[in-house]
C-alpha cells in the first residue's frame, strides 16, 4: 500500500480523494479498493503496477475483509 497507494492517496489533499496511510482509511473503502484492485483499474496505467505478487497478497488480503494485521 505504501509504495503502490500512497504517492496519490496521502496527504491533506490526496490526488486520489482519499487517504490510505493508515488502517482505518483504507479499511473504510475497503470494498473500493477491492474492486479497483481486482479490476485492474488501479493503479492507473500511467502508474508503476504491482507484480503479480503484491497484486495478489493485496487482493488476499482485502477479500479476508482487510483485517489489521
């Protein structure tokens, strides 16, 4: 999430809308993410993309409701 959400989806005014730094940020658009994540909508194409990998730990995790672990 840090090295892939972060650099649009942090600050006072994330280019993304919303802020992910912390747990409950992500947490409470946690099926957003879900869909632009597994929809291959996210990151944007202009974007570094996760390997296949990081894509398919982050997918585990936001289907296993993005516990806070």
């Amino acid at each position: 999430v840090e090295l892939r959400c972060a650099p649009c989806h942090s600050g006072a005014s994330p280019i993304g809308t919303y802020d992910f730094t912390t747990y409950d940020g992500l947490a409470s658009r946690w099926s957003l993410v879900l869909n632009q994540v597994y929809g291959c909508r996210m990151p944007p194409a202009d974007a570094a993309a996760p390997t296949a990998d990081e894509r398919a730990a982050l997918l585990a995790w936001l289907v296993c409701r993005a516990p806070n672990n």
